[in-house]
C-alpha cells in the first residue's frame, strides 16, 4: 500500500478500523436504547422493564400482593425485579458488544466502556 513507510501502512489501515469501530460503537448504544428486557420477581408477580442501557421504563405489580401487613415483602419484591432487570441489560449490552468486537482480535471477555 504505502510502499518504503514500513509499517505505516498497517497504520493507517488501523486507523481506519477504529474509526469505523467507533461508528459502529456510536449506533450500538443507539439501538441500546431501545432493546427492551424484563426482570422478574416472586415467581412473576412483579416485572420491571429497563432498556438495555439499564434505564427502568415499566414495572408491572400484580395486584395480588397488595397487603398493609407485607409491605416490606412487596418492596423486596419490587427491588429484586428491578435488579434482575438490569443485571439482563448488562448481560444484553454485553452480549452486544461482544458481537461488534469479533473480528478486532480481541482476547475473549475483554469488557469495553461504555
């Protein structure tokens, strides 16, 4: 390519995958935004919904647990759907993320910010 500049040439064709990586980054966590996931709790009683940027969008309380005598019961309910719905986001956004890097020739598991 560039002949007699050495490895400059393998620069250069570096430095074009990474900018296309960073493009591909770029509308990766765009669609991030809109992947939706589910967490659940007490066998479904309560579903929180979190994109998979793990931002929370819904939560969905079965009306069936509603007592004045276990109300820290459904609250633990409540913050173990939410957990479990953003544990999956992270996994989805992980998921993700390895997709986009297969081909970079990074070690396997290699965690990206994002």
């Amino acid at each position: 390519m560039l002949k007699g500049l050495g490895g400059l040439g393998d620069m250069a064709g570096m430095m074009k995958k990474a900018q296309e990586m960073q493009t591909k980054m770029a509308e990766m966590q765009d669609e991030l935004h809109s992947v939706m996931v589910t967490g659940e709790s007490g066998a479904g009683l309560v579903k929180a919904t979190a994109t998979a940027k793990g931002e929370l969008t819904a939560l969905d309380i079965d009306p069936s647990i509603f007592s004045s005598d276990d109300k820290e019961v459904v609250e633990d309910l409540i913050l173990a759907a939410i957990k479990d719905a953003q544990a999956k986001a992270q996994e989805r956004a992980q998921e993700e993320m390895s997709k986009l890097t297969e081909g970079l020739g990074l070690p396997p598991g290699m965690k990206l910010p994002f």
